[in-house]
C-alpha cells in the first residue's frame, strides 16, 4: 500500500504502453499435454480442448486494438485524476450528468479471437493494489481495468452489479436500477478504473425482446462516465442496426473495430500452429507447419473451430485404436457428423466470398467503410484461394446446394487467369507427293534390305 500522488492512476497505462509490455504480460504460450493414453477417450479430449483454449497469443489486429484502449485509459486518467483527491469528490459529490461514453464495438465473426484478446488486455492492466489517498480515509483498491462478463443477465441491474462495490455486487445492499448506473460510476471513480470492457453480449439477445434489453443495458453501461468497449458478434449488431432508433445507433455503434482471422501465410498464423503443435507433443503424428493452408481452409481462420477439428481428429484416432492422430484424422474429422455445423458455415463463407447478400447475417460484417471493406476484402480473397484448395475442394461440394455451387462457379470464373492474346498461327502440313508403282518398288526394296539376314533364310 502507498500513499497516491498525480502518477497513481496513470502509471499502469504508461507501463502498459512501453514496447514490447502487451505481448510479454498478455500471452500465454502452449503446455504440453504429455502422454493422454491414461485417460479414457472422452477424458483425453477435454484434457486437449482445455490446453488447446489456454493457449493466448497477441496478434498483430489484437495488438493494435488492446493499444488503443490502454490509449483511450491514460487520456482519461490524465484528464480526470490530475488532483489526488478527485475520487474523495466523486464519493461526497457524485458525479455531473453527462451525455455517456461512447463504447468501442469490438466485432467480428464468431471464434476469431475477441474473448482471447480481452483476455490478454486483462493480462497486460492485471495490476491491482491498495492505495491510500490522505491519512483520515481508509485505502481504497486501486483496479486499472474492470471487466464484466454478462452471459446469461436478464437484467441491466444484474449486469451493472458486476462493475459496483462489492457490497452491491454481493447483494448485501439493494439498489433499484435508476440508482444503479450512478452507484458504479461512484465506484469506478472511486477505484481509479479508467477501463472497462464487457463481453458475453449474445447470450442476452436470443429472446423477442432482445434488443430492446442489449440497448437499455449498454446505454446504462455508456452512463458510467469511463472509457469502455464491448465484444459484440455480428448478429447482435444486426439486431441493434435493424431494430433500434437511430439515435440509440449513433450512441453505441460509433465507433466500431472489426477483428478477422488472421490470414493463412501470416506470422501470426503461424505462431498459433507452433504453440498448437507444442500442446499435442507426440499425439500428432504430422506436423501442423507443413499444413497452414490445409487447415486455414478447414477452419476459414477462425481459431475455435481450428481447436475443434484437431480435438475431433484426435477422437477419431483414438476410435480407431491407435494412440496417435494422423492427417488423414483430420480429413475425417472436418468430414464428420460432429463437424457437420462448422464445416457448414466453413463451406458458405467459401462459397460466398465477396457476396455477402448470400451470407447469413451472422457471418456478414454489418460495418462499412474504407479501412473495414478493405479489412473485409482481404478475408475474401483468403476464402477465395481456399476454394481453390485440393484438400477441402471434394467435402465442399458434396454438401453444398445449387445456389452454392453457382456461387463458386461465379467465383472460379472469376479467378481463372485470362486467354492468350494474339493470332492464332495456323501451321500448315507439308504436302504428301503422290504414290506411283516405281516409288511403292522402291519403298519395298528398301525396306527388305533393311530386315537382318537370319541363318537358313532364302535370299
């Protein structure tokens, strides 16, 4: 515990900012898993899923974004914290109305790494210590990043209990929803947070009232008077574009980062098959760097469903008695019941590259704009040269539709290098002189004398 000065609050994201600080406190790098052949099949998967999932790698997309933020941190700090003594105002005065924070929306398609990338910013703010502000008040935390993960809330209040004191959040003190958004907005104050993220956003979006629900809570979220983001997929964007009041929009969707998967040829893909590769140890029996194409084109990038083939190929190894998984494991697992779901959403971004009126809307950016459509481009052409892929080509087409097929009939069409240019030059073949019986002698006479002289053979 120490006594705080103008620094205190602004230190973390100083340090934070430094090169190289958001990769070596953000990531964790792959275990391995050992021998799995004393565990029963079901037992060794969970075992490999769970290792596989641990794995947290700071991409260069996931760098930027997490930069950003801890940016947006230390402005706010600097503009708030400049005298000591501002979270003592904030618990005896409150805090002045204000129009909200807006949010960045961090959005991408589903298992391209936004929970792993909070996960990492978490990893890189995790320092938290008591800090005590003048001596006739007791210390209070000092907490640099807040998260809150909503899952399955059906409240704003069950929500917003997450960033309140712990009493509150404890439910030892009851607070009604109007007084909520001000209790923890006290607290944060309070607490020196300067950052706050929320994910799990999609869990309270499958009912009928679900947007009107995600608007009233993020809106509450945006009234807590400090820099925040939220990790949204994109059907729940779909849902606030398409059902909410424009004004609502303009306060929550302002500001939106989309993150992609990385491509098949990037650095960052291929650290994630290194690390990936250091957890399976000898249950693989290839090695996962001599095929980042191939199993980009299984997984179209996205890190979750990458885990889920080798987990399934390794159940199908096991199936088959042997202890070790091979590459045609892999086959088999992307070709299997248990893969039919992601193989199908797989197969439709495949298909449909750079028409996204085909795409549901849950696989379909609902952003637009240079830097996104140029981000967005860059996936589709990857999806592209997946279609192109001899190791997926026969599984795609056997399960696609009609419309699917003229779709990547479209696409091929496009791809196909253009016809020569130029004439045509027409050789033309030397005439055949005409046969005369003096020229037919002649050919048989040379031929005869041209067959070897056997013993015993007449002249």
């Amino acid at each position: 515990m120490r006594c705080a000065d103008a620094s205190t609050w602004t230190r973390p994201y100083e340090d934070a900012l430094q090169p190289g600080v958001i990769k070596e406190r953000g990531e964790t790098r792959g275990s391995a898993l050992g021998d799995l052949t004393a565990l029963d099949i079901e037992g060794a998967c969970f075992a490999m899923d769970m290792a596989l999932k641990a794995v947290v790698l700071v991409t260069e997309q996931g760098e930027a974004i997490i930069r950003s933020q801890i940016q947006r941190a230390l402005a706010h700090a600097k503009a708030v914290y400049k005298d000591p003594h501002a979270a003592l105002k904030a618990t005896y005065h409150g805090l002045a109305a204000d129009d909200g924070v807006v949010p960045t929306v961090i959005t991408g398609p589903a298992g391209a790494g936004k929970s792993a990338m909070r996960t990492a910013l978490k990893r890189t703010l995790v320092e938290q210590e008591m800090i005590r502000i003048d001596e006739t008040h007791p210390p209070v935390p000092h907490v640099a990043f807040a998260e809150c993960v909503v899952k399955q809330q059906s409240s704003m209040t069950g929500v917003l209990r997450r960033l309140a004191s712990p009493e509150i959040a404890a439910g030892q003190v009851k607070v009604s929803q109007a007084e909520m958004p001000a209790q923890c907005s006290k607290w944060l104050r309070i607490c020196g947070t300067c950052l706050f993220g929320v994910d799990e956003t999609q869990f309270i979006a499958q009912s009928e009232g679900a947007s009107t629900l995600v608007t009233k809570v993020l809106l509450g979220l945006s009234e807590l008077q400090v820099p925040w983001f939220v990790i949204c997929n994109y059907s729940l964007i779909w849902k606030l574009r398409n059902r909410r009041p424009a004004e609502a929009q303009q306060r929550l969707l302002a500001d939106p980062v989309v993150l992609l998967p990385d491509a098949p040829q990037s650095v960052d893909w291929q650290r994630l098959l290194e690390e990936y590769q250091v957890v399976l140890g000898p249950t693989a029996g290839f090695k996962l760097m001599d095929h980042p194409v191939d199993l980009w084109n299984y997984c179209a990038g996205l890190k979750r469903k990458l885990r889920s083939l080798l987990v399934l190929a390794y159940r199908k190894a096991r199936s088959d008695g042997v202890s070790v998984m091979l590459w045609d494991h892999v086959i088999k697992a992307f070709e299997s019941d248990k893969y039919s779901v992601a193989r199908a959403d797989v197969n439709r971004l495949i298909a449909c590259a750079g028409q996204s009126g085909d795409l549901r809307q849950d696989l379909q950016c609902p952003f637009d704009g240079p830097e996104i459509r140029s981000k967005t481009e860059v996936y589709a052409a990857k999806l592209r040269e997946a279609r192109q892929g001899t190791v997926s080509n026969a599984a795609i087409r056997a399960s696609m539709n009609a419309q699917e097929r003229r779709a990547v009939e479209a696409i091929e069409k496009a791809v196909e290098p253009p016809a020569p240019s130029g004439k045509v030059v027409q050789l033309e073949r030397p005439k055949r002189q005409r046969r005369t019986l003096d020229s037919l002698l002649e050919a048989g006479q040379d031929f005869m004398a041209s067959r070897p002289n056997k013993s015993g053979a007449k002249p």
